[in-house]
C-alpha cells in the first residue's frame, strides 16, 4: 500500500499547476513533438519485464503481454497499416471485444499517425455506417463473431477499403479481407513512430447521440496529457499497482484508462466479457487487482449480489465510478464489503477526460462529484450569460477549452462546436448541458440534464433516437420515452406508445417492438419498459410533455 499520495493536497496543487509539468514527464519534447504511442508503449519497453497488460478470455485464459511485446506488436500493426496505404491523418475504426489484438489495434494506429475511433459492440449496422460514413473511415478491425454486422454497415459506408479480422482459425475471413494475424506475421517488426505533434489528429469517438445525431468528437496528440494527470491526481496510480478500468475501447472511456495508464507504465487488467457479479468476484479473487474504475451499476450489482464476495480475498486499496453519480448508499457498501471508498468521477467525450473527480487526500460528501481536476477551470454558470453562479444557484457545468484534453471540434460541423461555447463577462466558456449547483466548498452536485437525456448503466441515452426507432416499427403511430427508476440500472428506458390503428396490443408485441429498438440501435437503448397509450400529452404546440410522463413514471416506481 502506498504511503502518500500524488495529490497530497488538493488547493495548493490546484492553484500553482501548470501543464508544463505533464509535457515534461513526456519523453519527446512536448508539446510541440508528441505521439500517443511512444509514450504510452515504446518509452516503457527497455524493461523486457514490464507487463502492460493482463488480459483473460472468455473462457477464462489469462494473456499476458509487457510493453516490450506490446512495442513489436504496434509496430508490426502500424506497418499493415502502410501497406495497405492508410496514411497520417486517416481514421481507423474498431468493432471488437476487450482481446489483446484491440489494444494493439488501437495503439498501433497512433503509432503509424492515423486516428482511432471505436464502436462498442451494442451497436447494430446502422450505428457503426453511421460512424464510418460520417468521417469517411478508410478501415475497420474486427472478429469473426462480428463479420456479418460489419458486412451490413458497409453497405452504407463505401470509403472503407479495408477490413481487417482477427481470426485464429481463418474463419471469418472473406473475400477482399485483410488476416490480421498472416499480415502481423510477416510484417516488420520495427517501426519508427509517426513525428506527430500535440496538435495532430489522434482520436476520433462518437457522442452518443443524446440531442440529435451523434457527432464525432476530434481529439489531438496532446489529449494524452490531459488523461495522465486524472490517472496520476484522482486515480492515483503508483507503482506497483493493477489497474482494472472495465470500460470498453468502444468508448472513449476506455482509452482514456487505458492509455493515461499506459503513460505512467502502470500494468492494465482487463476481462472479455460482460458484467457477471460472480464472475467479477472470481476475477478480484485471483488477480491482483489494486485499483478499479467501474460504472454506479456494476458496483449496485454487486451489492445486490454482494454474497458472491463472501470468500474473496481483497487487494483493492482504491476504487472509482464514472458514468451518473454514485448514491451514498453506494459509497457505504463499498466502505464496509470492499474496504475502499468509491470515488465519483465527472467527464464528457467533448471534455476528453474525467475532468470533475474526488481525490484521496480530499474529504468525500457522498452525492458529490467532487471538484474540478488540476489545470482545469470548471464552474457552474448560466448558460445564458456565462456569468459564474453563487453556491446553491443551479446552472450549467461549464469550463475553459484550453486544457490539453479538450476537444477540438466536432468532426465537420463548426455551426455545432461553435453553439457548446458562451462569451461570460470574464471569458468563453464551454457549455457542458449538464444541471449542477457548487457548495460553499466547491464541491459540485450534478442535478441532472439540461435536456432529457436517460442515463441507464453508466450510458448516456438520447430520447430521440430511441423515438425515432421506435417510430419505424408498423405498430407504433407515436412514442416518448423517459427514464424509469431501477435498483440495479439507476434508470431503465420506459416507452409511452400510441399503437398504430387496427393494431392489437400484447405481451408478444411489446417483445416484439423491444427487438426491434435493440436491433436496430443497441443492446443499451431499448426501452426495458412499456405502455401503450390512446394518446400522449402534449402542450399546445403540439409538443410531447415528457415532464409529465416523467412524473407518472417516478410515482410508478415509487409504489412498486
């Protein structure tokens, strides 16, 4: 266990921080000579030893690889890339599980100066050409499991021009298909990384959706500061430790961990599947597991489940959520079964980063997010004004873009990136769309949406799309979703439907019109819950008032 901390006091960091000192931690000379890949993987390979990451299967086989391995592999997945012409600059994109071949993929592409995007497997065809066609992928790197979904989303995105599997037996593998590993096993394994800046194209990931379309979200070489200084002040990492952050690198979350990790040469854990409490107790039983960074559901789910840790020996010493705040009664449970106290964490895709966080050397108030991350101004303003708010006052979450984390802009749409911002009295402000009030002390309290969006399991739902779904099914004439309270999920989608006429309403149908959602959109997004309506409520401009559906939702939910 450590003895002291990287943040031993939180306001005289806070006050005298400057990012100068993350660029000199860099090996190039930062700022100005920056890539993600060398200092994340090949500064840490001289020591054949280091081990990079612990990756077990499905099938519960443990795959160990060090950075020194991890070097060879990124430099032959950046010559593959060469050879089939993907140049600096062009995006790259993921549709793969949490395999040792995806964290190669994703470092090997920084490496040759192409950008990284990734899919997360929840979404059907129409969210991954949505994403591919959006920014003119050239690529795509997936599984054989996943083959027949990526064949129907490039349908609908005729720039890429390559697919590269990662199949063991050559099944999978059409025809026209780049063999992951044929290709890695003649590919050189030396490779001199792109000379990229901190102002070069790195990342490209998708928001999810909530307010409309989902808009690709640019970040640059230098994001990479920006998430080493959350991994070194609110996650803590020292030496010595394994770190398993369950996020996905089909979303940015996942890169963020993974890579800010990576930039101290701490050691990854990471597992195949999905959530199971029994497995994920068996995982925290066997390996060495220090540090673990989940989302409020997976750690709700283990209290509900919590017999499953009975026998478990420990050696977690830190833990944190990110994803929707974290209940007190969380955080006790976590205090009392797993002997470390939760921290909350508050970042956007747009932010790069968990920006807002609880720090180990400062007092938790259960319910907060705690307070903005060194070398970021975040406040809480009115989004009309941009005037700072008095403690109390609810307003906006809202910062200074000029954090390295920060994002550049939304892929292609300046008229978008231009609307997040608003001039203050004192300066510009990016507009987060989050409602939240500060206390006296600073500590800022998230109170919810400025628009309507559903967070259900640490995801991010937009209304919208699910409606706009749910609108294509022949049964339906007209839906609003809401959220629903769930013990386990913090919300679960709920659909209001107004059925189609001559239409007959059932159980078998309303499975039916779940299938429907989920298939065509994620396995995340379709409403769990549903109840078929004559007609909705609606203002007298003929607007939906979900306020109102939302308040017979929390009464429900309240009597249940």
């Amino acid at each position: 266990m450590p003895s002291s901390h990287n943040l031993p006091e939180y306001e005289n960091v806070h006050e005298e921080f400057t990012w100068d000192e993350l660029y000199e931690a860099a090996d190039w000379n930062a700022p100005d000579e920056l890539n993600i890949a060398h200092e994340v993987c090949d500064r840490h390979a001289e020591n054949k030893e280091k081990v990079a990451l612990y990756q077990v299967g499905e099938d519960g086989e443990l795959t160990t690889m060090t950075f020194w391995e991890l070097a060879e592999a990124t430099n032959r997945f950046a010559n593959v890339l060469e050879s089939l012409g993907i140049e600096q600059g062009d995006r790259v994109f993921s549709y793969m599980p949490r395999i040792p071949e995806h964290y190669v993929a994703l470092v090997g592409t920084l490496k040759r100066g192409a950008v990284f995007g990734g899919v997360n497997e929840r979404f059907g065809p129409d969210g991954i050409s949505y994403r591919l066609a959006d920014c003119d992928a050239k690529a795509i790197v997936t599984t054989p499991e996943n083959r027949d979904t990526v064949a129907d989303a490039l349908e609908d995105a005729p720039t890429v021009e390559h697919v590269i599997v990662v199949s063991d037996d050559g099944t999978g593998i059409r025809t026209g298909d780049v063999s992951y590993r044929g290709e890695m096993e003649t590919a050189s394994r030396e490779y001199e990384p792109a000379a990229t800046s901190g102002e070069d194209d790195a990342l490209l990931y998708y928001t999810s959706g909530t307010t409309g379309l989902a808009k690709g979200v640019r970040h640059k070489h230098r994001w990479v500061t920006g998430v080493a200084a959350t991994q070194k002040y609110a996650v803590d990492l020292q030496e010595g430790d394994c770190y398993w952050s369950t996020g996905d690198l089909g979303w940015l979350t996942g890169p963020i961990n993974t890579l800010g990790a990576w930039f101290w040469g701490t050691a990854l854990f990471t597992y195949e599947g999905e959530f199971d409490p029994e497995t994920w107790a068996d995982l925290l039983d066997t390996y060495p597991v220090t540090v673990l960074f989940s989302v409020p559901t997976a750690y709700r789910m283990l209290r509900e489940h919590q017999e499953v840790l009975e026998d478990v020996s420990l050696d977690l010493r830190h833990a944190l959520s990110i994803g929707e705040p974290l209940s007190a009664g969380v955080v006790e449970w976590g205090e009392e079964t797993l002997g470390v106290t939760i921290h909350d964490t508050y970042g956007q895709t747009e932010t790069g980063n968990m920006i807002v966080n609880n720090y180990p050397t400062m007092e938790i108030r259960p319910g907060s997010m705690g307070k903005p991350l060194p070398g970021i101004e975040a406040d809480i303003v009115d989004p009309e004004t941009g005037e700072v708010l008095e403690p109390g006052e609810t307003g906006e979450i809202a910062q200074r873009g000029d954090y390295p984390c920060f994002f550049a802009e939304y892929w292609e749409k300046p008229e978008k990136t231009a609307d997040c911002f608003v001039d203050g009295p004192d300066g510009e402000w990016y507009l987060s769309g989050d409602l939240a009030h500060k206390d006296e002390d600073g500590y800022i309290w998230f109170e919810g949406r400025a628009d309507d969006v559903i967070l259900s399991s640490g995801y991010r739902i937009g209304p919208f799309e699910v409606e706009s779904s749910l609108g294509e099914h022949e049964a339906v004439a007209e839906a609003a979703v809401v959220p629903k309270p769930h013990r386990e999920r913090g919300n679960i989608v709920k659909a209001y439907i107004v059925p189609s006429e001559d239409t007959t309403t059932s159980e078998d149908l309303k499975e039916e019109i779940k299938a429907h959602v989920r298939d065509e959109l994620s396995a995340h997004e379709y409403p769990r819950a549903i109840e078929f309506r004559e007609e909705l409520p609606k203002t007298v401009t003929g607007k939906i008032r979900r306020t109102e559906l939302q308040d017979e939702v929390e009464e429900e939910a309240e009597a249940a």
